[in-house]
C-alpha cells in the first residue's frame, strides 16, 4: 500500500493507504477527522471542501496519494483553541446553519471566497460563489447574510462585535 | 472505486512510458470528471499515472499571435490570468463558468479537451478560436481532434502539453446553463479571426462540439447579431434528454448565436 505523507491544520502526518483511498476518507477514516463531511461523494453538494495548499477542493475528488507533500486544512483546524474563527462565529450569530451537515463545507469555501474575493463581498457574489454548495435545511439566506459578516469580521479581527451586527 | 495501482509520474516521458506498458492504464490530470467516473464504475483502469507533480505543464504564454496554454493549467488559473484576459478575454470568462470553484481549482484545460464531454465548454472554444493541440507526438488542429462522444484521436499513449490559441479579433462564448449542474444545455462560442468566422457549440451535439457552418457564412460578410436573424438549426442530430428536448436545443442555439455575436462587439 502507498504510504502518505502530508501537513494537517499544521501536523504532519503519514498514513498507508489504498491507491483509491479518496483524501476524505483518509481524513475522516485514518486520521478520524470527522468534521469533513461526505454528503454527495460525487463532488456536487461540497459538503467535504477542504483547503490543499491553500485552495478550496472537494476532498472527495482527490486521492489521498495526490495529497502527498501537501498543506490540508480542514475545519478542525480554523478555530484557534476555544475561540472560533470569525467565520465559524459568524455563522453562530447569525443562525447560517440548522442541522449543520453542510456548515464545515460553507465555512471552508467561504474562508476560500475571502481569500479571493476580499472582505466587501455583495449578495449575489457570494450566492454565485456557493454554486458547489448544497443546503437542505436553510435557503441560503442566512449562510449569504454569515459569509458577508464573517469577510467582515476577519478584516477588523474583532469576531464577536462584527459577527452580530 | 474498483482497485488501481498508482503511478506519480515525475516527466513527461515516464508518464507516456507507464501509459505504454500497462494496458488499460489511464493519465490522471485534475481528475475532476475521471474520478467521479470511476466511482460510478464507468471507467475502471487497472493502473493511474498522475500527471500533477510533472513541471512545466501549466505555464501560460502570450505572443503577438497567439495565447499558449500549458496542459496542466487549472480552470481557476485560465480564468483569473491577466494573460489570457488580455489575448483572449472570452477564454478566461469561460473558465470561470466550469463547474464551481473548488472544481476550477482541480480541473485542467488538458483533461477537459481529453475528456471531450459533450457539454464541456473547451471544446467549443478550441473550435472557434482554431486551436493548435499539442501532444507528446505531434500538432493536432482542433477540427481533427475530436471524435465523437469522449472520444478524440489521442493514442493511449499521448499526452497533451499545450494548446495554442491564435488571438482572435474579438470572440465572446454564451452558455446557457443546466441550472442544477451548471453544465452547458448550448452553449455557443463565437470569434471574429482576420480570415474567418467561426461559430462551435457544444451542449447541443448528439456526438460532441460541432462548428455551425451555416451561421459561420452568414457572419462572414457582417458580424452583426442581425446576420443571424431568420437562420435556424435542425432538430436532427441534435441531443434530447430530460433537460431539454433537440428541438429547445435547436432553438436556444440560434438565440445563444445571436448573443454571443453582440457580446462580442461589445
């Protein structure tokens, strides 16, 4: 079996996998990093979005052996200790999420729109932006309303006060 | 996912040698249709040589005459590439309407043009612009690359390594989109190069990208929207699923035509 070896949220570590073991699965699987979710598997709802070298990709349409070397981010690693990111924060205060299957998702691909598109991000940006992004329970409207308070609130660093305005 | 041995392939030539020794082996570029395929277990080869970690492959270029696209560019670098919104800004605003943006990140021009899906959206560009595919083997022009449905003339050893796109004196690509998938139901690509018109559709065609002969004439003299006007498309050999019917598709490739062409005069 292939042995990888890769960078997660800043350890590293290495693992024997299949040569058809998806990154999710290694993820979840081998390093039991559970907060990446598998809701379509055919890389449609995003709910399994993590950063590799710091892009947003669906994990599972990826091998875990075309990680190998990589830096992977996954939503176990945004919050810094018990404090939220002020994305995660974001999506509290302003009820982005209902059931929360697909929330690691939104929140790793929002973080992905931040980097490219800024912290002033419009509705219907950010609506264009979640195309890979499926919710069932929501109806968007407050995940659109949570990314554009969350771009916000990393632009001041002050996550509580602008996450609730 | 049926079992596989994986092949990371450090050069071109170690790829092309693992594709030849193993039958049924398969390159692997951004894998953003070849993976879910092998899920589905609508491709099952028995070995993988990825591409990825082989240098060189993604560079992009611009000339006096044309754009030049390494193999291994992803969509979101195409998309957002001062180059190629330069030379040829209806090429990087069809990037950005491939798939979603994680896809983008993933998915190269490469696989795509490889892959030949009858709703992919390079095709359409690679034939309207006269785009030069090139292999490890030789310069392939774009009317002779593609055959028929997921099929083009690459052998199974032969890997694309660039593609060149002559600058086009203006050229737009309209797509109506399956509203779910964000695939193309047609989409139309259109450019205005100093010898020709050329009018490609993709979405539409029962057997992969075609070029509309019929609208290229008419545009030839004025490449004005109105040129079009009272021109349509036969049902015949056109696709017809659930989504749309040949007939809607007929239809919708006239109006696309009609709106590429104004976009592209701006």
């Amino acid at each position: 079996m292939p042995a990888v070896s890769m960078t997660v949220n800043g350890k590293p570590v290495r693992g024997d996998v299949e040569s058809r073991t998806l990154l999710v699965q290694f993820l979840r699987e081998t390093l039991r990093l559970t907060g990446t979710h598998v809701g379509c598997d055919t890389s449609q709802c995003g709910a399994c979005v993590v950063h590799v070298d710091g892009v947003a990709v669906k994990s599972c349409s990826m091998l875990a052996v075309q990680a190998d070397g990589a830096e992977v981010l996954t939503i176990e690693g945004v919050a810094t200790g018990d404090t939220l990111h002020p994305m995660q924060e974001a999506f509290r205060q302003n009820h982005g999420l209902q059931c929360g299957y697909c929330t690691p998702g939104m929140i790793m691909t929002a973080l992905d729109i931040v980097r490219r598109k800024g912290h002033e991000l419009d509705d219907h940006t950010i609506r264009e932006e979640l195309e890979g992004n499926l919710c069932r329970c929501t109806g968007y409207h407050n995940i659109v309303k949570s990314i554009a308070a969350g771009a916000r609130a990393m632009a001041s660093g002050d996550p509580a006060r602008q996450a609730a305005e | 996912m049926y079992e596989f041995t994986y092949h990371r392939a450090s050069g071109l030539r170690q790829a092309t040698n693992l594709l030849t020794k193993f039958e049924d082996a398969k390159p692997i570029a951004g894998g953003q249709s070849l993976l879910p395929m092998m899920k589905f277990r609508l491709a099952s080869p028995s070995n993988l040589v990825d591409l990825n970690k082989i240098e060189g492959l993604n560079g992009i270029e611009l000339t006096s005459r044309a754009l030049i696209i390494g193999a291994m560019a992803r969509h979101a670098e195409v998309h957002t590439s001062p180059l190629v919104q330069q030379g040829i800004p209806a090429l990087a605003a069809l990037a950005g309407l491939i798939g979603d943006p994680a896809v983008r990140h993933r998915g190269t021009i490469g696989g795509s043009l490889a892959n030949n899906d009858p709703t992919a959206d390079y095709p359409a560009a690679a034939l309207a612009l006269g785009a030069t595919i090139v292999t490890t083997k030789r310069k392939i022009a774009a009317d002779e690359f593609f055959a028929g449905l997921f099929e083009t003339v690459l052998e199974p050893d032969e890997l694309i390594t660039k593609v060149s796109f002559p600058l086009a004196k203006r050229a737009a690509y309209q797509k109506f989109r399956n509203p779910a998938s964000r695939y193309a139901i047609v989409g139309v690509f259109v450019a205005k190069r100093p010898s020709e018109v050329r009018v490609a559709v993709t979405g539409a065609g029962s057997s992969g990208a075609f070029r509309l002969t019929a609208f290229e004439e008419a545009l030839k003299s004025r490449f004005h929207p109105k040129s079009l006007e009272g021109l349509t498309v036969p049902a015949e050999g056109l696709a017809s699923d659930i989504h749309a019917s040949a007939e809607y598709r007929a239809h919708l490739i006239g109006v696309m035509a009609r709106r590429a062409v104004a976009a592209a005069n701006g």
